[in-house]
C-alpha cells in the first residue's frame, strides 16, 4: 500500500540522518507520480504526503485541477521555454532548470504574474552525454547571472545520476554535487546551510541523504513500477 511505503521511506529518511548526523527536518520526501492517476496521489496526500514532483508539464496540469490545493508541486523533468508560462504561478519549485535562457523565461512570465519562482539548476554532475543539466564549469557563471534575475530565487541544485546496480557507487556523483554548491553558494553566503540539493532517488535516496541531499525524489518504490506503455 502507498501509505505503507510512505512510511517505511520516512522511516530509511530517518535512519539515514542519524546515521550521518542530519536533522530529519532537513530532508523533505517528494514523492514523484509521474504516470500515477490522480487517485494514488490522493492516497498517498491522505497518508499525508504533500511534495509531489511530475515530470512533464501537461500531465501536471491536468493533475493540478484534481486535487487539493495545498499540494506543493514540483517540476523534476525537462522544461520547453515555450511551457514556462503554463507552470510560473502553479508550481512550487522547478528542479529542472539547465540554461540561462530558460531561468531568463521564468523570470519574465514570474514578473508578469507577479510572483517569485523558486528555481534549481540541474547538473550533469557525471557528465553523460545523454543527461540535461549544465556543466560543472558552467555553474559558476550561470549563478552569477541568475542572481541578478529579480523574479526568480535560487535556491540550490539538483542531479540526475547514471543508473546504476549497486546503489552505493553513486555517492561519489552525490559528494561532487554537495562540493560543488558549497564552492558557489560557499562564497556567496556566510553559511551554506540554506542551500537546497534534489538528489536520490527510489535506489539510492538513502545515499544521497548521507551525502547532503535536502530533497529527495522517490516514485517507483511508492507508487509502484511505472508502466509507459498506458500513455
Ligand atoms: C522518475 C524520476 C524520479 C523517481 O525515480 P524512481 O526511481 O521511480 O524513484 C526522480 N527524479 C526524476 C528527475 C525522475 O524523472
């Protein structure tokens, strides 16, 4: 059942932050639908849940509108400049924001709405070819360039590792991305402890907990294995 595995991933949420001495609070459990009707969703928000993240952007509308109203959503898949003006207002955060170009659309249809977006900037921290995100050596002159957008807040970063079979071997991808924000934000912040990381996922969450992650994003285990073909 949803509210079960819910549960238990609070439960390895917690048991990781002890672990590596984290305060639970610290990491907040998105649970990723993408796929998922719109009645899982409702259970797993009775059972208490309200991050959610989606993928794509007209599955999310058409979830929005069929359920309660203080779900907080989060865009984690690739955004089309061209959809930016269906999200800006509607969502929580973006997670998946990979050039200048884009978080510069944000920041124009955020003004227009009249609100502030919260934003991450996707890494390609292992640099697979077939991966979004910006280059590591990028991330320095992007951020300076977003922090002068008035409509957007950065807020942190946020990974997609390789998949993988030992779980475990993706913390060295987890530890570079944690470093790597500490060496931006590091220097433009007395503390860093602010700094937001999307990273882990259903396998590897626990890692990625250990290695600094505030969010994590976890579908499958929750919802079940994901069946593509239906769409
Ligand atoms: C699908 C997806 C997830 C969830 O993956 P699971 O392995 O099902 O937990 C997390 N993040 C992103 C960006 C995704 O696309």
């Amino acid at each position: 059942m949803i509210k079960d595995n819910i549960e238990y991933v609070q439960s390895e949420m917690k048991k990781a932050c002890e672990k590596s001495n984290r305060d639970i609070n610290d990491v907040k459990l998105i649970c990723v639908s993408k796929t998922k009707p719109v009645s899982d969703i409702q259970e797993a928000y009775d059972a208490g849940a309200r991050d959610f993240g989606e993928n794509k952007v007209q599955e999310l509308m058409d979830k929005i509108d069929k359920l309660p109203d203080d779900i907080r959503w989060h865009l984690i898949g690739h955004l089309q400049t061209n959809k930016v003006k269906y999200v800006v207002g509607k969502v929580f955060m973006i997670h998946s924001v990979d050039s200048l170009k884009l978080a510069a659309a944000i920041d124009k249809e955020s003004e227009k709405k009249n609100v502030i977006t919260d934003i991450l900037l996707e890494v390609n921290i292992s640099g697979e070819e077939s991966k979004f995100g910006l280059k590591p050596e990028k991330l320095s002159e992007v951020v300076s360039e977003i922090e002068k957008l008035e409509h957007v807040n950065l807020k942190g970063f946020m990974t997609v590792p390789p998949i993988i079979n030992d779980s475990s071997d993706n913390s060295v991808y987890f530890k570079r991305l944690k470093d790597l924000s500490v060496d931006i934000m590091g220097k433009k912040t007395d503390n860093n402890c602010g700094i937001e990381l999307s990273m882990g996922m259903s396998d590897d969450y626990r890692t990625a907990i250990e290695c600094g992650a505030t969010y994590v994003r976890v579908g499958s285990f929750i919802f079940g294995a994901r069946d593509y073909s239906k769409l």
